[in-house]
C-alpha cells in the first residue's frame, strides 16, 4: 500500500457543507414522501395490494414522487462529490448512497459522515499541513 | 492501459466489479420493468371506447382479451338468466361503497353454439344488498330483465381471481371463477354494461393507473434507472483509476526522495546518467503533487 495522499481541507469542508444540506433536504424530502405513500396506500388503500381509493392522495404522490427522484439525484451527486474529496473506498460511496433511501437515517448518515471527515482531517496528511509546514502539522494533530 | 489493467485485476477490485456489475444488472431490470409499465399505458390509451361490434364479431370463445380490445364497446344479444348471479363486493364508486351485479348472459356464438357471457349490468350502493346479518345477500339485488335482451357495454379482461364464489358473493368478476359456478361454454372476459338497466347505477370506466397516461413518467423512471446502474459502473472505474494514480504519485515520490538524497551525497547516486536538479520538479507537476499556495 502506498502512503495516502494528502487532502485538500478546504475543498473536504465545502464538498462537506454541500453534503450536509443535502442530507437534510433529502431527508425531509424522503419523510414528505413516505407520508404521501400512507396516505395513497394506507389511510386510503384500496382493498388489493397498492392500490388506493383516493384520486386526490394519487395526484399528489405523482407530483412528489419525480421532485423526490431529483432530490435523491442531487444528494448523490453532493454525496460523490464529497468522496472523491475525501479520496474513500468504493464501499464508502455506496454506504453514502444508502443513507438516502431509508427514511430518517440520512440524519444520521450526515452526524457520521460528519465524524469521520473530522476525525480523518485531523489523522490524515492535508495540503494545509504541507504549507504551515512539518512543524505545525504535528502541532495541529 | 497496462498497469491500470493490472490494478483492475486484483481480487479487492475484482470483487468490487462483482458487486457493480450486479448492481447494474438490478438497474437494468427495473428499468426493463419502467418501460413495459410505459408501453403499457400507450397500448391502453389508444382503445378507450372503440365501437367493435357485435361480441360474436370481437372474440371467440377460447380467445383472451387482448390489450387492444379492452375497453371497446360491444354489443350482445341473448337471454339473462337470473339464477346465474352473483354480487361482487368492495368496490368503491363515486365515493359510495358499491356492489357489483354479475349476471350470466345466454348468447349464441358465431358458430351457433350457445355460450355463457358474464355482464357486470351495473352497481348498487353495498346498504341496498347488506342482509340483516351484515353480510351480502344476493337474493336483494336487482332481477335481471327476462325474455331476449340486447344490451351494449365494454368488452373487459377478466379480473384476477384471490378468492372464491361463496353463496353468490365473490370479490373479483373473474371467469375462471364464474366458469366453475356458472358451467362452461363462457367467454373469458366480460362485458362492463353501460347501456341502462333497472335498479342498477351503469358501471364506470375500469381504471387502472395505467390508463392516465403515465407514459412519460414511466419512461423517465426508465432512464433514470439506467443512469444509476452506468454510475455504478462509472464509481467502479474511478476507483480503479485512483488506485492506480495514487501508486503512480507514490513511486515518484519515492523516486525523487532517493534521487534528492542521492543529490546531496553525489558518492551514492544511484543512476549516475539521470540529472538530480532537473527531474524531480518535472515529476513534481506530471503526478499533480501539491505545491503550496
């Protein structure tokens, strides 16, 4: 295995920050879009499997259902962005990707991403250190 | 290529590779599945309430509804006979909980054989037929007329049967139900009655999802299905390709300390051919490492 090379800590917190809002927007786009589904299917379910007695409910859901499938897009965009920044394993893109499809664990998924970018800014070599020089480098860590 | 290659090759990359391309190949169906739901919905769309005739004209007796003659209007003449009804339950029509009368319809084929078509004549609200004991009574719904009827209505595939026929009350108007109640010759769909009958509410349009042209949307869920599994893909490639850089960086890294060393102590020069000064800063910027800014 070759050294790691370094990080940019400027662009990890910008991708960062992108990340963040789109986990949050994601999120909440997903939970809107999990009600809607209770509403169509639940509160106004017809008798066989997915089907629903309520025009209205289906009008709704086929509005939301494309802006959601955008969202998501974007999230994971962001998501990739912030990956290759953060120059991580494939597996790593995927768990990102993950995040985003199951209702409220997008929340988390931003705290945890959040956790490792700090942790790893602090462990892994930056171009920052490069330029403050060795010394203060390994003051910073 | 080549030693990008030989990074591709390695079992960790190898099995990424794997696991894409299965992720791809799930992509792949779903979006197969997004299309033919599309397809679906154009084939439907175009045979809403076409005048095909008499029935004896439309299908003969062992053949399907086909996608494109359902939703076509027939017309069907012959005899009802009230013995052979049932009530179809859990429907729910301009808001009212309805039920659904089903009768067998005596007609003549082309071929001069009699045969059964099942008519859905039309629907009542689900008060009008409920017994004292909560529960569906066929006896209360509506007779049929008696003597030679002719009646019009749309020409319906047969519902999928999850239940059976108990004491004339079924919740699905499906023939391969109706054809062990009723005996056979049937037809294999049935005729959704929209000329009028007494005492019955006409039947509206059967509507499916796939009858309110959600064509497009099933045709962009289609592409954006394919779009997913080529990212996977695309992630799989740009891993291999940093793997690969980043060994590239490392080896001239490791390069250019050894000859930076080996310039500040001429006696231990590895290479004596290659210049110590000016090579390393051309690698410096061929491998992208990070000057200060």
């Amino acid at each position: 295995m070759p050294a790691p090379r370094p990080l940019d800590e400027v662009q990890v917190r910008t991708s960062f920050a992108r990340f963040r809002v789109a986990s949050i927007v994601e999120g909440i786009a997903l939970l809107v879009l999990v009600c809607i589904m209770v509403m169509r299917y639940v509160v106004f379910g017809g008798d066989a499997w997915l089907t629903s007695t309520s025009h209205t409910w289906e009008q709704i859901s086929s509005v939301w259902s494309p802006i959601h499938g955008l969202i998501y897009m974007v999230y994971v965009i962001l998501a990739f962005d912030l990956w290759l920044k953060m120059r991580w394993g494939l597996p790593r893109m995927l768990l990102l990707m993950f995040f985003g499809v199951i209702p409220v664990l997008s929340f988390f998924g931003e705290r945890w991403t959040h956790g490792r970018v700090e942790d790893e800014l602090r462990r892994r070599p930056t171009l920052q250190d490069e330029a403050e020089g060795p010394a203060a480098g390994a003051a910073g860590a | 290529m080549g030693p990008m290659l030989r990074v591709a090759l390695r079992p960790r990359f190898l099995g990424l590779l794997a696991l894409m391309v299965l992720a791809t190949v799930v992509c792949g169906l779903l979006a197969t599945w997004q299309w033919e739901r599309a397809h679906r919905a154009l084939s439907e769309d175009t045979s809403v309430a076409e005048e095909l005739g008499p029935v004896q004209d439309v299908i003969g007796l062992a053949d399907p509804v086909t996608n494109e003659l359902v939703g076509g209007i027939v017309t069907a003449s012959g005899s009802f006979d009230a013995e052979r009804q049932i009530l179809v339950g859990g429907r729910h029509i301009d808001g009212t909980d309805a039920v659904i009368v089903v009768t067998a319809l005596e007609v003549t084929t082309s071929e001069g054989e009699q045969a059964i078509l099942p008519v859905a004549r039309g629907w009542v609200p689900a008060e009008q037929v409920t017994g004292a004991d909560g529960e569906l009574d066929p006896a209360l719904a509506p007779a049929p007329p008696s003597g030679e009827v002719e009646i019009s209505g749309r020409l319906e595939a047969s519902e999928a049967a999850t239940d059976g026929i108990f004491e004339g009350v079924a919740s699905e108007i499906a023939t391969p139900l109706l054809v062990n109640a009723w005996g056979d010759p049937m037809y294999a769909g049935y005729v959704a009655q929209t000329s009028a009958a007494e005492g019955l509410s006409p039947m509206p349009v059967a509507e499916s999802a796939f009858q309110r042209g959600l064509d497009w949307q099933n045709i962009g869920y289609a592409a954006q299905w394919i779009v997913f599994g080529v990212f996977f893909l695309y992630l799989w490639g740009r891993t291999v390709r940093t793997a690969h850089l980043d060994e590239l960086a490392a080896q001239r890294e490791e390069l250019e300390r050894s000859l930076a060393s080996a310039g500040e102590h001429p006696d231990q020069r590895p290479d004596p051919g290659v210049p110590a000064d000016a090579a390393p800063t051309q690698e410096d910027a061929d491998a992208g490492t990070p000057t200060p800014r």
